[in-house]
C-alpha cells in the first residue's frame, strides 16, 4: 500500500495517532503485530485526566469507576480516603485498546493486524518503506508506536529507551463478583518495592493485582513482592493467574522523539510518568500531539514533525521531569508522604487533582510557595544519593 502516514503498534499512542492524523483527512495505514483482541501487562487504569483527552467516552469498556483509595505502608495501617467522586476508571487493556482501534478505523484509518514489521527503511526522496513479513508498504510519514525499543525508532537511529522501571501483574477471579472490599476502590500499598508501589484494582469478574519499581532494585523482589501483597490483602497468592512482567520505559531528559517525516510516541518514546507508572496518559496525548505536526508536515508548511518535539517539550516532558525529581524525594523516605496523605486532607486534595488533570506536578511544587520550586532540584539530587546508596545501580 502507498498512504500518507503508517503507524506501526496499535496501543493506545498509536491508535490514537492514527484516528487524529485521518481525522485531518491522511490516508493512515496502522499495523500491529498482534493479533486483536490482545491482552498486554497493565493495570489498566485509565486516570479521569487521561479519559479526557479522548473526543468519545470509553463508557462501554469501563469495568468499574474509582472513587476511594486505600493507603498503606508495608503492614502498616490501611487508611481509606474518599476522592469525593470518581478519579479513575478501570478497564482491561484487551477490551480498551480493541476499542481505541474501533475509534479509528470509524475515522478510515487502514488497521491490519497479525503483522510483525521487520524494517523500516528511509528512501533517498524521504519517504518511507515499511516491511512485514508478507508485505511492503510505503508512506511519507512513520510513527513508532511500538512500544519500548520497537523497531521504529531501532531501524531510524533514535536512541535506546533505558528500562526504568519494572512491573508484574495477574489476576484473581472473583465469577460470583468481585468484593464490596474492592469495589469502586484502589488498594496501595507503599514501601515495599523500591521506587514503586503495589496494588490491587477491580475489574468486572476479577481483581487485577500488581507491584512495581526502580528495575535495577526491585525486579529480583516482584514475584516475593506480589506473594506479600496478596497475603496482606486476603487474597490467594496460588489463585494469581495470568502472571506477567514488563518494563515501563524511562526516557533521558533530551532525547530526541521526532525527526524529518518520522516520530515516536508513548512507550516508544519512554514517556511513562516516573511517580505513578501511568503510561495510557502519555501514550494519547503523546498520540494527539503528533497529529498537527504530521499534518503541517504532509501540507508542506513544515519540513519535519519537529513540531511535535516541541509541544512535547512544552507540555509533558516538563512534567515527566519534576514528576522523576518528586519519586526520588519520595521514595528517600516515603513514610511521612503516605502519612500525610492519609490523615492531611489538602496532601490528599492535591493528589486527587492530579489524577483528575485539575493540577499540574510543577504546579504542586508552588504550594510550597516559589521556594518549594527552587528547592525541588537540589533536594531531589540529595534524595537520588540517598536512594543510589541503599539500592545501588550494578
Ligand atoms: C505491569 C504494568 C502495569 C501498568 N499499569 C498501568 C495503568 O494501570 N495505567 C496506565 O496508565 N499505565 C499503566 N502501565 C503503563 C502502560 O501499560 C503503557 O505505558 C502503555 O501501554 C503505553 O501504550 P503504547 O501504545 O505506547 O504501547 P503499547 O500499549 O505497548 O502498544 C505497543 C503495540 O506495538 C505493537 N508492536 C510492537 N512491536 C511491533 C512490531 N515490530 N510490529 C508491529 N507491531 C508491533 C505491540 O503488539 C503493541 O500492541 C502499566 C505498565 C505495566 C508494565
């Protein structure tokens, strides 16, 4: 096929993409190598600032809707708190990201999937071949939305996505319903996995559970991790089924993510917010952020998707920055964090209004007045050797 644009990996970023870019009017070709519906390792939870991005409500793929939280150090106290109204909402990835693909081929985007991309070659007039298996397509435009190392960005030259974080998750059934103890609540647990947390989310017919951190400390400790997590919470660490682990990619500050007629997105592009792991939150804005860019581009006001680098650099990556500096000053010391959260209504607040997309990290750090903002640089440099020294990079 001979299109405008190709997408390569039909997750939320490049959907998403996919719907944009022909929603203003490009032919779009969007391949993944999987066969759809497909399950990936996630949580699946989709935060009301991330629902918002999307035109359409993900109403018929919503299993349950997240209202109170949880809170708890190790084996400490559970504390519940109330968000006062809905923070997130709880999907599974296979019924979500068939849907966001449904979205896009509404919108005539091209979707093929059972088709492994094995090269991605810029032609000397710079365009674009992509080759799978059985086929050989071209377009002016590429987006790797291919996850962490995919072979977009691989076979273009951008620079590898450090693994920063790892992940294990699985699901305990629940046919009869899940309990009222989960219901309509996020269970987290804190103080266990160096640089993450643990939890448990409900879904429709099961609970899906989880641990995750700082990949160089606590992926030898997930699975014991995982065991410890389900004993505290009354659940059967034999009943876990489904059991998978993952890396969230952590791009370096700097990297580039768009270059000529190609860029990268969501995980491809290592945008995953370092404090909570939420990575469906990047992946669409990361998604609807290159869809102007590839339109100038294919208009021919422009002469790359730099533009994309730019919003990108305007908007998230600030984010994703202070969002890295507050995990570190965080987990030097995580116990009065939580405890303020747990009894300190305006800590709560605050946190609440991130997920619902009210307030912003860099916001949050001015409450503390403009000091607060000043301060946060060197103290999470502080906080960084305080964590290195206790869970050492090898
Ligand atoms: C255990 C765990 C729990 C998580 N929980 C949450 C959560 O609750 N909420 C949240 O917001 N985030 C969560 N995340 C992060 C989130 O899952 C990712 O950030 C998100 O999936 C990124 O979306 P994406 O579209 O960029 O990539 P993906 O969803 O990974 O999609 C990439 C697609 O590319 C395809 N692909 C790869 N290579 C090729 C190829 N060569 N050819 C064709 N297709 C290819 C794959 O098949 C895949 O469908 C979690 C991550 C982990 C590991």
């Amino acid at each position: 096929m001979n299109v405008d644009a190709i997408v390569v990996g039909a997750g939320p970023a490049g959907s998403t993409a996919a719907r944009e870019i022909a929603s203003r009017g490009a032919s779009v070709l969007l391949l993944d190598r999987a066969r759809f519906p497909r399950d990936k390792p996630c949580g699946g939870g989709v935060t009301v600032r991330c629902a918002e991005l999307l035109p359409f409500s993900i109403d018929p793929v919503v299993e349950d809707a997240i209202t109170h939280a949880h809170l708890r150090v190790r084996d400490g106290r559970d504390i519940e708190r109330s968000a006062g109204g809905v923070i997130t909402y709880m999907t599974q990835r296979r019924h979500l990201d068939a849907f966001l693909v449904e979205q896009a081929q509404a919108r005539g985007v091209e979707f093929r999937d059972g088709q492994t991309v094995t090269d991605v070659i810029r032609l000397g007039d710079g365009t674009f071949e992509v080759r799978t298996k059985d086929e050989q397509h071209t377009a002016r435009v590429v987006i790797g939305a291919d996850g962490a190392n995919g072979i977009v960005g691989n076979r273009l030259g951008y620079a590898s996505i450090p693994d920063g974080a790892a992940a294990l998750e699985g699901n305990i059934r629940f046919p009869d319903g899940v309990p009222a103890r989960f219901r309509g609540k996020v269970v987290l647990n804190f103080g266990y996995v160096p640089g993450g947390y643990g939890w448990v989310f409900p879904k429709g017919d099961h609970v899906n559970v989880g641990v995750g951190g700082w990949k160089h400390a606590a992926g030898p400790r997930l699975r014991a991790a995982l065991k410890h997590l389900c004993r505290l919470y009354d659940l059967d660490p034999e009943s876990v089924e489904a059991l998978r682990g993952h890396t969230l990619p952590m791009a370096a500050p700097g990297m580039t993510i768009a270059a000529l007629g190609s860029a990268v997105i969501g995980d491809a592009a290592g945008l995953v917010d370092p404090l909570s792991g939420e990575g469906i939150y990047a992946a669409l804005a990361s998604g609807t952020a290159v869809a102007p860019a590839v339109a100038d581009y294919l208009g021919g006001t422009t002469k790359g998707l730099e533009g994309y680098q730019a919003t990108m650099e305007r908007e998230l990556l600030p984010e994703n920055r202070a969002s890295s500096a507050l995990l570190e000053i965080f987990q030097a010391s995580p116990d009065p964090f939580i405890w303020l959260m747990q009894h300190f209504g305006p800590f709560w607040g605050g946190a609440c209004r991130l997920v619902r997309g009210e307030a912003s990290y860099e916001g949050l750090t001015y409450t503390a007045g403009p000091l607060g903002h000043a301060l946060l640089a060197p103290v999470s440099a502080v906080a960084r050797q305080v964590n290195l020294r206790r869970h050492p990079r090898r």
